[in-house]
C-alpha cells in the first residue's frame, strides 16, 4: 500500500487533506491521520490529535485502504518515532520558529533536523517532495535517498534546475497555471484562481500547498486528471477543510461582511491570514481580528503575534482559550499580547471568554465591506453553527473571486464594462448593458452602468430608477457617491433640483473635500433658485482649494465673501 508522510511548520494540515481528497477522486479507497484524528474515506473513526505512531495505525489498520496518508509532527516523532519504517512520498512544507523550546528542540536548525526525518525515510524509488522557497527544506534533499520533486512560487528558481540535474522534478506557477516542470515540455494542469482553496491566488501559501498535494499526488501514481480535477473541487470549507481559511459571508446592518475562519497558530500563520484579509476587504472598509493563541509559544512568539496583530487589523480583540493555557494562565499570555499590540500603537482591546463570544462582537461591530478574522483553535464547531443560525453563507470559488476583484476596486466583468464605454453608439451602450444586466441580475455595480448608458442618452428618467436601485442593492465605493453625483444631476435636469440638493448636500458632508461634488451642488443650487449659495458655494472651493497666487493672497477676504453668500440661502 502507498503511503505519504507530510510534515511541516504550517501547511501539513491542509496539504494532507488535499492530497486525500485527490486521491479519493481517483477513486481510491483512502485513510488518513492528522491533528483532527484518523480518517477512513471521509469518515472519521477517531477524532484527536492522531498526527504521530498512534494516528500511523490507525491509517494503515484501515479495512480495504489503498493509499495512506500521514500527517506527521514534530512531537510524535522525538517521542514516539515514525509509525512507519518506509514512506513512498514524504512532503516537507516548511520549517519556521514554533514549538521551541520542547522536547529539547531551541532552534529553528534542531527542528529542521527533526522535521527531515521523515525523508531519510522514504523509499529510492520514491519522491520526496520538498519546499524550494525555504532552504532548510530544500537542504534536506541531500540526505534523502529518494528524487528530489522540488515545489517552489518562484518559476525561476535555481532550485528546480537543481532538481531537475539530481533526475528530480519541479512544480510551480507559469502564467498563473499549476505546471508541472521535467525535462520535456513544462504540463500546466490548472489555473490557480480555478484551485479554491488558494482564495483566488490571495492566499500564497496554500498556492504552495496546492503545490506540494499536486506533486504527491503524481509521485504515488495517482492520474493527471484526479489531481486537476481534485484541485478543482477541494474547497475551503468547514466540510473538507475545517479551520483552514474557511470563508464566508454575513448580514451586517448595512450589506455584508467576509468571515474568515482560520487557525494562524503562530506567526507565519498570521502573516498568510491577514494577506487574505487584505485582498478581500472592500475599498475603505476594515479589517477586524479576533487574536488567540496556545500558552506553548515562547513570549517573543506571542508578543510578535501581538503586534502583527496591531499593525495589520484596525481592531482587535483577545480570545481566550481555556483548553489551550498549556502552562500558561490567561492574564500571561493576554499580557504577552498587549505587549506586541502596543508596540503596533494599539492601546485598549477587549478581551472575550470564549472564540464564539469574540466572533459575534466583531461581527456585530462590522460593516459592509469589512472582513472579520478569527484565529480559532477549540471552538470551530460551535463558530459554525452560529454562522449557520445567522444565515452566513459559506463561499464558492465564484464568490471569492467577485470578492478579490471587487477589492481591487473592479468587478470581474470589468472588461465589458471598459468596451461598454468604449461604444460610441449610444443606442448599441444601452442594448449592451441590458445584456450585462441580465447576465448580472442584481448586481449594483452593473445596474449603475446600465443607469448611466441611459443618462448619457438623455434618457433621465430611466437612469434615475436605475441609479436609485443600484443604491439600494448595497453598491460600494469607489462607485456608490459617484452614483449619488449622477443621480442628482439627473434630477436637477428633469426638475427636481431640490431632491438633488438634498442628496449633494448630505454627500457633501460627507466628502467635504471633493470639488466636483461642490460644482455640481452649485449647480443644483442655481437650479433651484438659490444663486447666492451657489456662487458661495464655488468661491469657497476656489479660496480653499486654489494653489493661484492671487487667490492665496486674498484667501481670507474670498472666504469670507463666500460665507456672506451661503449665509444668505433660505
């Protein structure tokens, strides 16, 4: 029976249960063991952390298995050994600072040390599937006896030409395409925004999990289109990979906010958590942090999550996890924390009993576009029930990838849009843009351009319904004022001037600084009668705004002329 042994910093989780699913694709009968417990095809048969001999045993004592799969940590190799004498694929997936300190292991150097053992115990004819982007993995390839099969983000990496002179092989990303890398022509098996688990290609090092399974996956034989098509389907989700970058989203006051569900037990793992956070919050929007930690970290550990924390969320809050003191008390590792999060400028956080009770304070504080992140160890269960009672909702790949490019201010029919514009038939933009609506029913952002196909053909009316519903479909910045600006102008050209005052009014207060929403409340005013405010209007944006010598000069006297004008509106 094949088997795979994988360890690793961070990732082993992840790249074990990626590697299952791809091999149950392939319709083989598949068990494994990780630090959820022991699996056979899917159905657990015993839960805890089974990531050492016991876990081993389990795998392969399974009825009718054909492929075994182990997860395999630090601990239950000094303290229990393999519980294998042979792997066929061992994968490696990093080596960073965690756990020092135990088990007589106080350098990142021992725990590389520790951590190759499991490919000094693969088979020659095997492959050992290594990190090229960490080089305490990469090292490990010497004292290996089986083909080095290097994964690596960087597609110029010196270490897949070293590979591929050792008879090894290479995996990495060409042109945004998983691509196998031999001495033949490069095999590019899939897009990586086509992988969920990567969140749209935000999420870095799942890319290189998704390396690391892909490589396994091929070194034990299983068949090219098992493992494109295992890629494709595992999904970050609380059913294939519980606490792993699981995504959702959820009802806010004002629209929706993205809840992330993750692990991020130390530092890398935060790092990797807060990218995906980043590339997934709307424009202006926040991030909120949900931070905890198990007492088995070092105090520099802890006060560095601290103020990853601090630096890279613009709120936070401690979670305290009884079941994971390990040593420590709660006010030691809280002080830890606020140690780092001070050195970040963060003064005052709250701190919450539970995991669950911190997640539903951040999601009641968020707002629309923000995204909620919680480091969450013991508590998963009771977190996705809450979710599920609220109406979260878990996100598929599409969902992700509107989120991703909805962040970088875009829409993923963005093209079309460009070409819609780029029509200088009006007739034709409108006849466009009703096909796009209803491609996209519901849509705000493309009902705002389909309302304005219709005012740019002097067709008011139709445009103000239309930007009036993409208002109320929740469309976000950098397009929801604009949209406020053009309705507006729209209801002062069919004589609602006092509506579009109003509305430019309110949006003023709001974007105090913009000189295009005062030239058009100028113009609203005109419209309905108020000149004097309306001329107030434009001089206080010139004796404000104006770098004009003569205007600095007399800014004084315009601004106050320009106060006497606006004093005198109705």
């Amino acid at each position: 029976m094949p088997v795979a042994s994988i360890t690793g910093t961070n990732g082993k989780t992840t790249t074990t249960r990626l590697l299952a699913h791809i091999a149950m694709t392939a319709g083989k009968h598949t068990a494994w063991s990780s630090t959820d417990g022991v699996v056979d095809h899917g159905t657990m048969i015993e839960s805890g952390d089974y990531s050492g001999p016991a876990g081993a045993r389990g795998v392969l004592g399974a009825p009718g298995v054909e492929i075994g799969i182990l997860e395999t940590a630090r601990g239950g190799m000094l303290l229990k050994g393999l519980g294998v004498s042979h792997n066929d694929v061992s994968v490696v997936t990093n080596v960073t600072a965690d756990h020092l300190g135990l088990q007589g292991v106080d350098t990142v150097d021992q725990l590389a040390e520790v951590k190759a053992i499991i490919t000094r115990a693969t088979r020659p004819e095997g492959w050992t599937v290594l990190n090229g982007d960490d080089p305490r993995v990469w090292a490990m390839r010497t004292g290996a006896p089986a083909k080095p099969w290097v994964f690596t983000l960087d597609a110029n990496s010196p270490a897949i030409r070293e590979a591929l002179r050792d008879g090894g092989r290479g995996i990495t990303v060409v042109d945004d395409k998983i691509t196998v890398i031999t001495d033949g022509a490069p095999d590019q098996l899939v897009r990586v925004v086509d992988v969920p688990m990567t969140i749209s290609g935000l999420s870095r090092h799942n890319v290189a999990n998704a390396l690391a399974a892909a490589a396994a996956a091929l070194g034990l034989g299983l068949d090219r289109s098992a493992v494109i098509d295992g890629l494709r389907t595992f999904r970050p989700d609380a059913a294939l990979n519980p606490g792993r970058m699981n995504t959702y989203t959820a009802r806010t006051s004002d629209g929706e906010c993205t809840v992330v569900i993750d692990l991020a037990h130390n530092e890398a793992g935060l790092e990797a958590l807060m990218d995906v956070t980043d590339g997934l919050r709307q424009p202006g929007s926040r991030v909120h942090l949900g931070l905890g930690a198990s007492g088995d970290r070092t105090d520099e550990i802890l006060d560095n999550l601290g103020e990853i924390a601090g630096h890279r969320s613009d709120h936070v809050v401690l979670l305290y996890k009884p079941h994971y003191l390990r040593g420590r008390t709660r006010e030691d590792i809280e002080a830890r924390f606020r140690i780092g999060l001070q050195r970040a400028g963060v003064a005052e956080v709250a701190s919450f009993d539970t995991e669950l009770s911190g997640l539903q304070a951040l999601v009641g504080q968020a707002r629309d576009g923000d995204v909620v992140a919680l480091m969450c160890h013991s508590e998963r269960q009771e977190v996705y029930d809450w979710l599920a009672e609220i109406g979260a909702v878990a996100d598929d790949a599409r969902a992700i990838r509107r989120k991703v490019v909805a962040a970088r201010g875009e829409h993923e029919a963005e093209e079309e849009i460009t070409a819609l514009w780029e029509d200088d038939d009006e007739e034709q933009r409108i006849r466009t843009a009703a096909a796009l609506s209803a491609k996209y029913p519901g849509d705000a952002r493309i009902t705002y351009e389909y309302a304005g196909t219709f005012d740019s053909a002097g067709q008011e009316p139709r445009a103000i319904a239309l930007y009036r519903d993409a208002l109320n479909s929740g469309l976000r910045e950098p397009f929801r004022h604009r949209a406020v600006i053009q309705l507006a102008s729209s209801l002062r050209n069919v004589g609602e001037a006092d509506e579009a005052v109003r509305l430019l009014r309110d949006l003023s207060a709001d974007r105090p600084e913009s000189v295009g929403i005062a030239g058009f409340l100028a113009l609203a005013l005109h419209s309905a009668g108020d000149s004097g405010e309306a001329l107030g209007q434009l001089l206080s944006v010139v004796a404000q705004g104006s770098t004009d010598d003569d205007v600095l000069r007399y800014r004084r006297s315009l601004t106050a002329y320009a106060a006497e004008l606006s004093a005198g509106r109705d």
